[in-house]
C-alpha cells in the first residue's frame, strides 16, 4: 500500500467532513465552547490538538503490539500527558500571550474525547503511516469547527477579527451611531448554539450521509 | 358580512393549485382567526370537545393586555413629561398620544419579524401558522425598557422564535416560554440597553421642550435597592405605576384587572397566580434587603415593584411551560415566587429576578408534572392491590 494510496486519503478526509469529530461525533464540545471567544486563541487550541492528536496517534500505534490490555488506558494517558506537556511549554515560550488566554485549557486536552476515542478506535488497529494520516485529520476536523465558531463569535461579540477592529468606530452608540456589540457572543452559552447552528447546516447539507 | 365574503372569494386564490398557493398558510391563518372554520371531525377519529379553540381563549388574553398596554403607553408619555419638565402643560391625553407614537414601532417590529418567521416555517413545513406567536408578540414590547432599539428587539425576536420555539416544534412544543426568552437574549447581549439608570425614558423622541435631552438617569425602585439607596417612590406610587419599569410591568392595578379577565375567562390558572405571590411574600419577609425605615421599602413592597405582578399573570401561567398537573402548578408558582425574591436580595449581579425565575422553573414544569402523575400511578396501583 503507497503513502498516498486512496484509503489513506479517506482516513484523512473522512474527519474534515462526513465523520467530523465534532459535527458528527458531537466529541470535544468542552473546549470548543472554552476557547472560541476569539479566533486566535481558537487557532492555537485547533493545530495543538491536532499536533498532539498526531504524535499521540503514531507513538501509540508503534506500541501498539507491547501494551499490555489491561493497563493500556494508563499507557496512552501517559503519551498523551507527555505531548501536552510539551506543546503547553512550547506555548507559554513562543505565544505567551495566547497561552495565558488558553490558561487551563491546554492542560485539559488531554481529557478531550477525541483524543482517547482516536486511540483507543484507530492508533491502537492501525499502523503508524495510516494512524498519523488519521490524527491529522481528526485534529484539523476539530480545528476548522473552533474557526468557524471563533469567527463568528468575535466578529459578533467583540466587532474585531484577529483583535484587528473590522466595524468602524463611529457605528457604535457610544460615538453617536447605532449598533453595540453582542455581549450574548462572548458567552459559551452562545457558543453552543452557535455550534449546534453549525451541526445544523452540515446536516442539512449532507442529508444523505449522515 | 363584507370581511366573509372578500375571504371567500380569495379561498381559490391561495389554496392548493391557486396563484398564490405559496402563501396558503397565510390566508388560513387569517381565515381561521377571524371565523371559527366550520369543518368539524368526522363521526370516526379524534374528538375534542371543549367550547372555544385556541384562538379564541389565545383572544382573551390580549384583551386582558388592553389595560396594561394603554396604561404603559400612559406612563411612558408621563414618565417622559416628568423628565423633560412638562407634565404641567401635557396632559393624560398627550402623555398617551406621545407613549402610542414610542409603542406603536416595538409593536409591528416584534410583529412583522415575529409573525414572518412563523409563516416563513409553516409554509416550509407546510403546516398551519399557529396562532401562539399573537401573545408572544405583544408581550415582547411590554417587557422591555422604552429605550431598547428597534433593530436590538427585532434580533431578539427573531432569536427567541427560531431557537425558543421552532427548533422544538413550534407553537405548544416549546420548554421556555418566548418572550422571555426574548427578554433574556437581550438582558445577555445588550446589557447596557436592558438596565441601568439611563433606559427607562424615552430619550430623543418628539419632546415637548424643544431639542433633545441627554444622559437622563431615572433609577427603578430595583435599581435603586440594588444600588443600597433608599427608594424614592412610594407604595403608592408602585401600586397605581407612575414608575420607571419596562413597559407593561409597572402597574399593579392594570395587570391585576387582566389577572380578574384571565382567571374569569379559565384561560390562566388561578392556583399559579396565587402561588407565585405565596412564595413571593414569603420569601420578600423571610429575606428583607435591611432597615425597612431606612430603605423606605416595606417587605410586601417586593411584590409591587418589578416584573413580579406582570410575570406572576402573563407569563407564568402560559399554558404551554406551566405544569399541567394541579399539584405541580402550586409547587411551580410557589417556587418561582420564592427565586424570584431570592435572585433579587441576594445576588448582586441581577437587581430583577422574575425573568430569571420563571426561565428556571419551565425547565422544572415537566419534571413537577412526572411526578405527580407518577405519585397518583403509584397511589392507585396500592388501592388495586389491597381489593
């Protein structure tokens, strides 16, 4: 089987749509509604699960064979405990900014559901190449949701995107004009329905599939 | 019979095969409101029998609205005139004429977004437009301070029916009950629009004294408890509503004339009315906010200010988030009395908590009524075992 075969394309895009982790799965709800006040942050949070969804993925498939059964939950934990540690130190040195925005958050990723559900159901059948092709996809699968969310929640909630301000001063009732943001969008009550939205017109226009 | 027979002639129009057979639903539900259609069941299926349909009983609790809608119509014109220093050459008439010309716009905006909505999904679906959106669109108006922007309540409306009640099937499905959540939507997201000191008057509209008025700041009685100070008003005052307030909420004796209405009518359930005002009272004496003397604000005072009276009789007893159970309707009413009074005195963030109270308590509404038709499940299968 090449690299690149056709089946390792479906692992791969599988996730990003017809078997999105959070869409479909509805897994990682807790993050997603934590992080995604603005894009940023929900950027950041997107690409480390997807690295440490990656990395824990290939390390667990390359041991799959020498974990004991019974003890393998605590194994992979360990793995996942290790990647966590490391992408948060590799935060806190190059975006501390971010990281203190994320605060908990990173630490937490490793009881997010993906992660373990990705091990336990793939890394732990699958050989390293495919296992990887799989935690990528499962990573970017989550991050493109947070994007969507983050996108519209600081668009609607705070008015900027990316902290660059996109509705102009003078709009707002403090400066004479009309609009104020929505206070509503920095809430994860919002983010829920903002993801069930998002879980919504998915559904309707992969009515077939899913 | 002119209205009949315009009706009539327009039935081929929009019914199925018709010009305008996309708006059907449309023409039935102004049909169907304003004649009590005469199909009835067939001999054979599903019988109902009871005297009026739901748009006749939804009917009367509009007409139980009329007082509190043109007493807050009053009041906003007064509530204004007071401000801007001319209550003396503005009279009652004036005051109503300038608090109908303020209304008038939040009405047709709940409406025309409302109403829209609605017909928009029954078309789609391809169902009947219900009738439950009539209160609900009136109700929204009255529950928000005359100073909310029309594009913000026309956004809340729309939240409200689309994830209040349409996602949950529509009219009679819905947990929560819509207006509220209207109200809620905007208490979150526009906070600096909901409370505060500076909603209460109509600020830059028509005013008697030529130019506008700026920064006006009017505190209700709430606010100003919230605040620690003493309230300026006087049980008087709050009783007969010549208070800042939101809309329809300020009058104790209006609303209690459409509380005689709805009860007479069956359409509300006394036993949740008078409930809520038990918990109410109770909780107002078990939990004072301090010196009585000082605050000027006697305990029963509680039940005057605020929302308390206008959610006690319009929005605790809809029908659709009220228990169904008569055990469960004192216990709901009970318990949203008894919050309402404990999320004013004790947390510091929500001077008002009728809103919040009656939201929490329709989460419980069918878990009040599980039980008890469990309880009697259970009751009766001990008396068919001891025979």
């Amino acid at each position: 089987m090449s690299l690149f075969s056709k089946e390792n394309g479906e692992i791969f895009k599988g996730p990003l749509n017809l078997n999105n982790p959070i869409a479909v799965q509805v897994l990682g709800i807790c993050s997603a509604l934590a992080v995604t006040s603005q894009l940023k942050p929900a950027i950041v949070m997107g690409l480390s699960v997807t690295v440490i969804t990656a990395f824990s993925n290939v390390i667990i498939s390359l041991i799959r064979k020498t974990i004991p059964n019974r003890i393998r939950i605590i194994v992979q934990l360990v793995v996942v405990a290790a990647l966590v540690t490391i992408v948060s130190n590799i935060l806190k040195a190059y975006v501390y900014d971010v990281s203190v925005q994320l605060s908990v958050y990173v630490g937490l990723i490793i009881t997010n559901c993906i992660l373990m559900g990705r091990l336990e159901a793939f890394a732990m059948q699958n050989g390293p190449w495919a296992s990887f092709l799989d935690g990528i996809g499962n990573g970017l699968g989550y991050a493109i949701i947070l994007v969507i969310v983050g996108f519209f929640r600081e668009l609607l909630g705070f008015g900027s995107i990316f902290g660059i301000q996109l509705i102009p001063d003078s709009w707002y009732m403090e400066n004479g004009g009309l609009y104020i943001n929505n206070g509503m969008m920095t809430m994860p009550a919002m983010a829920l329905i903002l993801l069930a939205c998002v879980i919504w017109v998915h559904r309707a226009v992969n009515k077939e599939e899913v | 019979m002119g209205l009949k027979k315009i009706l009539d002639n327009l039935k081929p129009t929009f019914s199925e095969g018709g010009k305008l057979s996309a708006f059907g639903s449309l023409y039935d539900a102004m049909e169907t409101f304003f004649y009590v259609p005469n199909e009835t069941a067939k001999k054979k299926g599903a019988q109902i029998h009871d005297a009026i349909d739901s748009k006749r009983s939804i009917f009367f609790v509009i007409i139980a609205l009329i007082p509190v809608i043109l007493f807050g119509m009053y009041n906003i014109g007064y509530q204004h005139s007071l401000v801007a220093g001319c209550e003396a050459e503005c009279g009652v008439l004036c005051n109503f004429l300038y608090g109908l010309a303020v209304m008038l716009p939040k009405i047709a905006v709940s409406y025309i977004v409302g109403l829209g909505i609605e017909v928009a999904v029954a078309q789609w679906k391809k169902e009947e437009v219900h009738e439950g959106f009539f209160v609900t669109g009136i109700l929204i108006p009255l529950i928000v301070p005359v100073n909310c922007p029309l594009w913000i309540l026309a956004i809340a409306t729309a939240f409200a029916v689309i994830f209040a009640k349409e996602v949950f099937g529509g009219t009679g499905f819905n947990i929560f009950n819509p207006a509220l959540v209207t109200r809620a939507f905007l208490f979150f997201a526009y906070p600096s629009m909901m409370s505060g000191d500076k909603v209460w008057v109509n600020q830059n509209y028509m005013d008697c004294i030529n130019g506008t008025i700026d920064g006006i700041s009017t505190a209700t009685p709430l606010g100003q408890l919230g605040a620690g100070e003493a309230v300026s008003y006087s049980a008087m005052d709050t009783i007969i509503g010549t208070i800042p307030g939101s809309i329809g909420e300020t009058s104790v004796i209006a609303i209690l004339i459409g509380a005689v209405i709805l009860v007479w009518a069956g359409v509300a359930s006394w036993k949740i009315i008078l409930s809520t005002f038990v918990g109410g009272a109770l909780f107002a004496y078990l939990l004072p906010y301090g010196d009585a003397e000082a605050l000027n604000f006697q305990w029963w005072e509680q039940l005057t200010v605020g929302g308390f009276c206008f959610g006690a009789v319009f929005m605790a007893t809809d029908p659709v988030t009220s228990p169904r159970t008569e055990g469960g309707k004192w216990i709901f009413g009970f318990l949203i009395g008894a919050m309402a009074i404990i999320i004013r005195v004790l947390n510091p963030g929500y001077p008002e908590g009728m809103m919040l109270a009656i939201l929490l308590m329709n989460i419980f509404a069918p878990l009040f009524d599980y039980c008890f038709v469990q309880a009697n499940i259970n009751k009766r299968a001990k008396r068919a075992a001891k025979k």
